[in-house]
C-alpha cells in the first residue's frame, strides 16, 4: 500500500518537555488511522506539526497529496455569516466562486436545510458538519481530524461518522484522534498508539482483532472434569478461580455445554466477551507505564 504521509524522526520540546520525542511514521493512503492516547500524550501537537499549524523543532514530514484539509480543536468558522456564505468564503479563497455553488457542499454533509442560518445559531453537530463541507471545497486527498466527535450528541456522532465513511470510500485518507474509543474502533483500518511523545504500538483493524479476540468465560460446577475436557479437545483457557474459567475458542457455546455435559461437567453460566478498543487501549498503556 502507498503511503500519503511519511513522519520521519518528529521531535517536539516545549521549554524542557518532550511533547514528541522522535515520532517516525507512516500513514497508508486510503487508511482511516485512528490515533490513541491520554490526554498530553502529544496527539494533537503531532496532527498540528502533520497539519503545518505548528513547526518541529526537528525531523521532517512528507505529504504525498496535492490538497489536504485539517480539523484542530475549534472549527474557523465566520460566526455572523450564515452557512452559505460561510462555504462562499471558501470558495473565494480557492478561486473557485464561479465554478461552484455552495449548496453542493451543504448537500453533501446534509446541512442544505441550515444553509441560511447564521453560524452562530447553528447546534455543535451542525458546525461540525459545515467545518467538513467548508473542508472539502478544495477536494482534499486527506483529513486530519483532531477530536471532531467531542460533545456530539449521539445523533451528531453518527452523521459525522457517515461523512468520514462516505469520503473514506470515495478515496479520502484521513487521521483522527478521538477519546470515543468505541466510536474510532467503528470507522479505523489502523491505529496508532501514544503515550509520553512516543509512539508504543502501530497495527491494522485485522491486527487489532487477531490480538485481542474474546473468550468465552464459564462458570462450571467440577473443574477436574472441565480440565480433562480441555485436555481432549486441545482447548487454552485460563482458570480464573475455582468454578470460574476463560476458554480462548471459537466453539459455539451450544456445542460447547454438550461436549462439557459429556465429560460430566455442568455450565452454571457461560457468555462471551468481546475485549474493545477501550480496554486494549488501558492496558497497552498499563504496560508502556511500567
């Protein structure tokens, strides 16, 4: 897969704190990267350095798009303009006035209703989604998104993320950071994972789901017969205390139960869990703390 954006050796110092300490990088293009970290783990110094809001003090950045578009904090937004103008603005900004009319871009974001209000009226869904059509007037290649899904109502969140996948499939890379970890797992084909300006980990969706698959958790009312159903069956499971096991399978828990009742070993309970983002996230960075 090509790359759209290679980060090579990123180092960022505010008086004598590390905010990126050697960040190296890359971003596959057609990638939706999901950027993970605490608050001050250098997620947003690293999109403003990618964005060229703010400068390195060393390493080099290379963007392989002809036009990119970036979404930091606040939205620059015309306040006592309405949304028309506010894309009208844009377009002038671009040259492209006469070639376009700003209702194609509200269209596209689902805003042509809110089209003649001023942006100061406008709800924080609705500035969110004129920032993305304000965003695409030049046609970008790629989008960085810092936090855009902050203070949504749900169905805010859900519009914003049906934008970023509605671009994504029409070839928009983008890199988003977001503390609604259950909502970037949604949309990611990759993430990436900060802490203390360094990056501790990079993987694909598919990586993420094969190290960290579910299991299914039983609570059993004889382990030694448990134990020797596991043995004849080739099965892991880690036994959590006495009656309370985690068996890592793919068995179907109906078919499970009847080859357990055949060993003599009856299920009190059994159900799956399904690990998120969320808790990869607490205890990836549990380890990197260590």
């Amino acid at each position: 897969m090509d790359t759209i954006v290679s980060i090579d050796n990123i180092i960022k110092k505010f008086d004598k704190n590390y905010a990126l300490n050697g960040i190296t990088l890359n971003i596959p293009e057609g990638s939706i990267c999901g950027l993970v970290g605490p608050n001050g783990a250098g997620k947003t110094t690293l999109l403003r350095i990618i964005s060229a809001l703010q400068k390195a003090d060393s390493g080099q950045i290379k963007i392989n798009a002809s036009v990119y578009s970036a979404l930091i904090e606040k939205p620059a937004l015309l306040y006592e303009l309405n949304a028309s103008e506010n894309i009208t603005q844009q377009l002038i900004l671009y040259g492209l006035e006469d070639k376009h009319n700003p209702k194609e871009f509200l269209d596209y974001v689902g805003l042509v209703d809110g089209r003649n209000k001023k942006v100061k009226y406008l709800s924080l869904g609705m500035k969110q989604k004129l920032a993305i059509a304000m965003m695409l007037v030049g046609n970008p290649e790629f989008i960085i998104l810092d936090e855009p899904m902050n203070g949504l109502d749900p169905q805010g969140v859900i519009d914003l993320r049906n934008i970023i996948l509605k671009l994504h499939n029409e070839g928009v890379t983008f890199i988003i950071s977001s503390h609604l970890l259950h909502e970037l797992e949604k949309i990611a084909t990759d993430f990436i994972f900060i802490n203390h300006g360094d990056i501790i980990s990079t993987m694909t969706s598919d990586e993420f789901a094969d190290i960290n698959k579910g299991h299914i958790q039983l609570e059993i009312d004889d382990s030694d017969s448990f134990k020797k159903a596991m043995a004849d069956l080739k099965m892991d499971y880690v036994q959590v205390d006495d009656y309370k096991m985690n068996l890592f399978s793919n068995i179907a828990i109906t078919d499970l139960i009847v080859k357990l009742n055949d060993y003599g070993c009856t299920v009190r309970k059994c159900f799956n869990i399904e690990p998120d983002l969320e808790e990869f996230f607490i205890r990836l960075i549990g380890d990197n703390d260590e």
